[in-house]
C-alpha cells in the first residue's frame, strides 16, 4: 500500500469539505441582498440550491475517493488510517463537527449497503466537538437593559440597517416599545443587572427577515424574536415574539431552513437552545441550513436514548396506512415509517414514486405545515428492541426491507419523522374548545400548503397530526402534489333521472380532476366538528377558491405565509390604539 494515499483521501475530503463550507456560506451571504431588493423567486432558489450542494458535492468528492483508492475500496485498514488523519487534520478546525459528518457521509457513499460503522466513522461525538470553539467576539451584541425602552430599541435598531427605506420607523420604534411594556416591563423587574443580547447575523427565510435575541431580566433568560418583512413600500417590523412556546415555532421542525451568515454553528446552536429548549440540538442544526449534521446529532441522539431504555418498538398508534408501516417507542419522540412492499387497494403508487414525494417535500417551503423527515439506509437496531407483534407486522409488510438475525434487525430503508398524536385520535378525546381550536388549524394547514403550491391529495383526518403546541401538521405525502398541477372542477349536473340516479361518475374523469365539492362527504364524519369546519373554511368545497390560488401562483405571485398567529402581528395588536 502506498502509505501516502490514507494521508492524500483524508487531505482530499478536507479540502472539498472546505469547499462546501465556502459555497454554503457564499449562497447565505446573498440572502441580504435578496432581502432589501425583495427578490423572493432568488431566495427560494438559494435555499434549494443550498439544499443540494451537499448531496452533489459529497457525490463528486466520493467518485474522487473510489478513482484514487483503485480496487482497495473497501480495505478497513486503509480507512482507519484515512480517519486517523481527517480527525487529526480538524482537530483545530471550528466546524470540526460539520466536517466529520461530511467525511461520514462520504464513507458512506462509497460503501453502499454499509450501516455505520463505530470503527471506520465518527458516530458517537465526542463533547468537545461542540462547544470548545469560541469566536474572537461573541456572535451577539449586548445591551444595556437598564434604560428606557425607547433609547433601547433604538440603540439596536442603529446596529441591524438594510440597504432599502423604511416604510415608517418611527412607527414601528413605537409598537415595539409598546410591546416591551406589555411583555416585559409589566411583568419583570428591570435593575442594573437587565442585559439584552441580539445575534449579530440576521435569519432571512422566504419573505422575512429576523432579529433573534434574549433578555436576561429578574433572573431568567427570556427570548424573542423581531420579525422583519419588506413591501413595495418599504421594510417594516411586523411584530415581537416573546413566548417560548410561540419562539419554537418559528424554529419548527415543519418549517424551511433559515439563511444565517455563521462562522462557528455550534456557538449559534448553543445560543438558540437557551431561547428554544424544547428543541433538539438536531433540530436546531436542521434550522440553520445544515440538515446533514442535524441528522448525524438526531442519530446519535436515538442511540444514546436506547442506551438507556429497555423500551420496544410497536406499531404507532392510528389507522394503519395503506403505504406506510409507521412505529415508535413509547416515550421517544419520533416515529419510524417504511414503505410496504405492497400497498394496500386502491393505492396504486409505487416505492419509487413514494420516495419522489418525500423528496418533494424535502425540498420545498413546509411553511409550517408538512413534517420535516430524514431518510435513513441500513438501519440497524438490537432485536430485543422490536416487539415481536411488531415483527410479524414487518415481515409481512415489508420482508424487501428486513434482514432479521438473533441479535439485530437490519432495515433498508426507513424515514424518521417528528412523532404527533393523529388528528383522529386527538379529536376522539380532547375537549368541543379544544376540538374547534384543531379544526381551524386544519383548514389552515391545507390553506397554507395550497399557498406554496402544495395540494396535499389525501386530506382526511388520519393524515394529518396535532403537535405538543397544538398545531396541525401534514405528514402523509404518498399522493402530494404541485397544486398548479391539478383541474379544480364544479360537478355536472346531471342531464336526466338514470344519471342522477348513476351510483358512479357518468361524466369524463382525469387523473388530475378535483370536484373540492366532495371534499364534504370524506374529510370530516362527526357532524358537529363538520359545522364548525364549514363555518371556518367553507371555500375548501369551493373549485373557485382553489383556482384563484392557482391563478396567483401561475402569475408568479409567493404568497406570503406568517410563521406566527396574524394576531401578534404589530398592525392587529395595536389596531384600536
């Protein structure tokens, strides 16, 4: 063996590593400029460009690997010596973390049909990848508490300025003045130790921009949040977020990534967990743009976990799917999905398909409202972790997928998705308030899927999942689609007694017609919360209202979709004052 060539691959992953940071950062840099020349079509290309910038050049970089190591591909020894190297060559690098997922990713490209391996990849993660790396100066700027809230908010106001007018500041100071009286002045006690601390870089995601902070104020850490939006008028600031609840939406595991100039993520992750602590150091990696390394601390995450349960899989609660076989742990908050070897009638899709919608919707604005997932190969876990019930149900679902010995059970395939209590569950048990508070929620979710071009297919109530913050999420997409590419259609009207009398359609029917005038007789069955949907949503069952959607989306229009409830917005907040 040329005793060079580990030392010249681990060189080579570095290098094209440091050249995926470096086009990262360059598309994410651009977001302030999309921003203050309100190029809304530019910033969604950026994202989705930034999306798959790591797939490709994982790809380029893995064919450069397998050319340089010739026919010793799958040499162990080599490979040891190849991440003895690469651990040695980051050591003192600040994104070390990031860069060891890439070499992994890579390793694993190369190795098709290879779970992870303890030896050849970093899986576990040592502490000190995290958090040792500080930047010169912090990545926040502070600010004296202790003033009015006035000089305050000018004081940070004067440091975060675009390169476009405001429609009104003087305006926007005063609601947001009047914001910090209500949230804050009202209910804590400022003294000379109040401190509040803004991250330097701005998020930018699709048509917003945001001011992310905390207050340190009577002993306690609370966050908020400035959301900024540019018109034809100018840029204003549209609200001020304060509760933690309402904060971690806007860093939701359902929502697109944000575009934020870093340096250090790890820093901005510790930073963000402090104003977000319900949310998993992977999903806070997910937020930032950096969805390959969220995925590795989710992972690593899941194994810690079982290191520390004796708990078993079983089947999720919930209808059994026709496409999907989802399970889960009882106290793990994620489930598990795999695709059926065969669907059930009269699903007539087929795994490949499957695999494009999620894909689909990977790459798309979720705009709160379809599940984040990540996609996992060779999944292996201990045998005693499956419940045998659950293994019968697998092997009969998807033997393709399984490889089953005494000690572990090896799946193929697999998507990981944020676990919810089903909409039908949650609606059987909960109260009439809370079940007309749901109910919106789910007419607003296939609103505002429809806003970004999404038609969800199959609407019914099984499909869709009540959060921990009560907010209704989409999560089955085997037959999601671009809204523009469907045919929203009135039903005729029947010409004569034998049609109206036709127990099925006696008019021509398309793949992609929709008669949303059906939508009535399938979505809801319990009478009572189906009058409170009509009375919501009542354009649901209207084609016009799909086509006017469409017709705006078809002009080129992005419909703007707040990622916080419009009452928190500054102009219905302070509407009367």
């Amino acid at each position: 063996m040329n005793k060079l060539l580990p030392y010249e691959i681990a060189h080579h992953i570095l290098g094209e590593y440091n050249r995926y940071h470096h086009r990262f950062k360059g598309i994410t840099k651009r977001a302030v400029i999309r921003f203050e020349s309100r190029d809304w079509h530019g910033i969604q290309g950026d994202t989705k460009k930034r999306l798959t910038l790591y797939r490709d050049l994982v790809g380029a970089t893995t064919e450069k690997v397998k050319e340089m190591l010739q026919g010793n591909l799958w040499d162990q020894n080599i490979w040891y010596q190849v991440k003895l190297m690469f651990a040695e060559d980051v050591m003192n690098l600040n994104t070390r973390n990031v860069a060891k997922t890439f070499y992994n990713s890579v390793f694993r490209h190369a190795h098709k049909g290879l779970s992870a391996d303890h030896d050849l990849m970093f899986v576990t993660d040592p502490e000190q990848d995290q958090y040792q790396f500080k930047s010169v100066q912090p990545i926040y700027n502070t600010y004296n508490g202790n003033q009015t809230a006035e000089s305050l908010v000018r004081a940070i106001l004067k440091d975060f300025k675009f390169d476009a007018k405001y429609e009104d500041l003087k305006r926007d100071v005063n609601y947001i003045v009047q914001a910090i009286d209500q949230d804050f002045l009202s209910k804590y006690k400022v003294d000379r130790n109040t401190r509040v601390e803004v991250i330097r870089s701005v998020f930018f995601r699709n048509q917003g921009a945001y001011l992310i902070g905390r207050a340190h104020i009577d002993n306690r850490i609370t966050p908020f949040v400035l959301p900024i939006l540019h018109n034809e008028n100018g840029v204003y600031f549209d609200s001020l977020i304060t509760d933690t609840n309402d904060v971690s939406v806007i860093f939701s595991y359902n929502r697109s990534y944000f575009l934020v100039d870093i340096d250090i993520p790890s820093e901005y992750v510790e930073f963000l967990s402090t104003i977000a602590p319900t949310k998993s150091i992977g999903e806070l990696y997910n937020s930032i743009g950096l969805v390959k390394h969220g995925k590795t601390e989710l992972y690593r995450s899941f194994l810690s976990f079982l290191d520390i349960t004796d708990e078993q899989f079983d089947l999720a609660p919930g209808i059994k799917g026709m496409v999907m076989t989802v399970f889960t742990m009882p106290s793990y908050n994620f489930v598990f999905k795999i695709i059926k070897d065969q669907f059930d009638y009269p699903k007539k899709s087929t795994r490949a398909k499957v695999k494009e919608k999620y894909e689909i919707v990977s790459q798309h604005d979720r705009v709160g409202r379809m599940s984040d997932t990540h996609e996992f190969e060779h999944f292996i876990v201990d045998r005693h972790h499956f419940s045998d019930h659950l293994l019968e149900e697998l092997k009969k679902d998807a033997p393709s997928l399984l490889t089953i010995t005494e000690d572990y059970v090896e799946i193929k395939h697999l998507y990981v998705e944020k676990k919810m209590i089903p909409l039908n569950l949650y609606l059987e048990e909960c109260t009439a308030k809370e079940a007309e508070e749901v109910i919106d929620e789910y007419g607003l979710a296939i609103k505002q899927m429809a806003a970004v071009n999404i038609f969800p297919g199959d609407m019914l109530l099984k499909n869709f999942g009540v959060t921990r913050l009560k907010r209704v999420i989409f999560y089955d997409y085997d037959e999601i689609g671009f809204l523009t590419d469907y045919n929203f259609r009135l039903m005729p009207e029947p010409r004569d007694h034998e049609e109206e009398m036709s127990s099925g359609a006696w008019f021509s029917v398309n793949d992609n017609d929709i008669f949303p005038e059906e939508f009535s007789k399938f979505l809801i069955g319990r009478k009572e919360i189906r009058e409170i949907f009509f009375n919501l949503h009542n354009e649901i069952f209207q084609a016009k209202y799909w086509r006017t959607v469409q017709k705006r989306i078809k002009a080129g229009e992005i419909i703007l979709v707040y990622p916080y409830k419009k009452s928190m917005r500054f102009v219905e907040r302070f509407r009367s004052k």
